[in-house]
C-alpha cells in the first residue's frame, strides 16, 4: 500500500475510470490520504462519478511517471466513509481542499476508500509487480 501511495503523491494526477449506463467514463483525481491502512480518495456528492460509484462501486484508476517510463493500474471497490475524522484529516494534509470545500462540514465532501484492491506496476525496463492493497 506504501508503494501505491508514494507514487501516487509522486505523480498527483490519476484517472479513475468508472462504468454508468452509458458506458464507461474516466476523469482525473488529485488525492489520495492513507488511514488505519486503507487508501482514501474524495469527490462531490454532486458529480456524476459519486452516483456511478453509489450504483457499481468498482473502479479503476490509473497514474504514469512524469517521465512516462512507469505506470500504475489500480483496481477496487469504492467504500464510503462518513465519519468526521476523515474529513478533517484531509484537511490538513490537502492545503487545496480550503479552497475548494471551505471546511470539513462541507456537506457535498464525500470520502471512499479503497476496498479488495490491487495495484499493477509496469515499467518498460521491469516485468510487471502486482500488490495487494
């Protein structure tokens, strides 16, 4: 999970593709927080990709190196998690999310977790590394 982590916040903006009636949809995210061992993400409880993970939790996501040599896949389930402490630990490790979302009351912030997940590491130099997390 370490490794997902470092190198998500090594390379901060990520796809995460999820499925809706019309198909796929894929869109950039920009954070992602460890607590109690489980990787976290956030979105708006008024965007499209909130409802499309309330009816199909699987997910994707997916980052690459700046330097494009390296890539990561991630998959799971998307679990929500409402408890306040989530939301004022983001605050203070994301200086952005001020800005964006005022305060950690803010009843649009939606917080999920990464359940049942695996993460895929390639590298043109390296075989793929597969972990749990």
């Amino acid at each position: 999970m370490r490794e997902v982590l470092k190198f998500l916040t090594d390379n901060p903006t990520f796809y995460i593709a999820t499925c809706s009636s019309d198909g796929p949809r894929v869109r950039p995210f920009g954070f992602i927080m460890e607590d109690g061992g489980r990787l976290y993400l956030t979105t708006s409880n008024q965007k499209d990709v909130f409802k499309q993970l309330q009816a199909d939790p699987r997910f994707e996501l997916s980052a690459t190196s700046a330097d494009g040599s390296r890539w990561v896949r991630v998959r799971g389930k998307a679990i929500f998690d409402t408890r306040k402490e989530i939301a004022e630990k983001a605050f203070k490790v994301a200086d952005f999310f001020t800005v964006l979302y005022q305060s950690s009351d803010n009843p649009i912030l939606e917080f999920f977790y990464i359940e049942d997940g695996e993460a895929t590491f390639y590298s043109f130099a390296e075989p793929p590394k597969t972990v749990k997390i």
